[in-house]
C-alpha cells in the first residue's frame, strides 16, 4: 500500500467516532506496522473525548532519521499539532503521541478553570443579589 490510508470512524472510549488516517511519504509501512500505529494514536482519545479527527504523516524520505507529524483536530476549530524526528520510528511516534497528550490536557484543564470562574462568578452575583436584597428589608 502506498499513500494514505483512510479507516472509518473509530470509536473512542466515549462513544463518539473519530476519522484516523495515517499515511506515508516515500515509502510505505506493513499492515501490522499500522495497526500498532494505530493503537498507540487511538491513545489520545483516552485524554480529550471532542476529538473529530486524527492525521498521522510518517516522512520516510530520511530512512536514518523519519519525521512523525501528528494532527489532531477537536470540536469548535481546535487544532493540535505534535512533530518529531528520530532514530527509532516508534520511539518517534510515542513521543509524538505524548507530545499531545500533554497538549489535550493542558487545553481540557483551561477549559475546566474557564468553566469554573464563570460558576464563580455566577455564585459571587448571586451573593452580591441576595446580599442587596437583605439590606433593602
């Protein structure tokens, strides 16, 4: 197989599918090189649930030395991207992979404070509300 290869929506430990698709660039990988390939990308959806898409591209022009470019996309036009160049074209895709994962989690952890000010803040007019309301009495 040359190129990329499309696989169907898989679906993430949430339920909700995600497009995968992992191509080469001057060369080409065994079907069982791909499916580890796979397994270790998928990990990422463990992190982040809103995941819509995953692109991996290996660059095999350098055989000493292959780029990994890993392309993740999520829900609201968020787009994650992790590269690597290394030695040792697994050790490459896992650091790539937690390269990423430590992105989702920063993002999945801004969201998280962002969400939490605005309850914050919800709470604090509340207060400020009920307060008033007391003095008026």
């Amino acid at each position: 197989m040359w190129g990329p290869v499309r696989h169907g929506p898989r679906t993430a430990e949430g339920g909700d599918c995600v497009q995968v698709n992992i191509s080469t660039r001057h060369g080409h990988l065994s079907d069982a090189s791909r499916q580890k390939i796979e397994a270790k990308v998928m990990r990422v959806t463990r992190i982040f649930e809103r995941l819509t898409s995953i692109h991996l591209t290996i660059d095999l022009e350098h055989e000493e030395m292959p780029s990994v470019d890993l392309k993740v996309s999520a829900e609201h036009k968020h787009d994650f991207v992790s590269t690597d160049r290394a030695s040792d074209l697994m050790g490459s895709i896992d650091a790539v992979v937690h390269r990423m994962e430590s992105q989702l989690r920063k993002y999945k952890e801004k969201i998280r404070q962002r969400h939490r000010s605005e309850h914050d803040r919800e709470i604090q007019s509340e207060s400020v509300t009920e307060n008033l309301a007391d003095e008026k009495e």
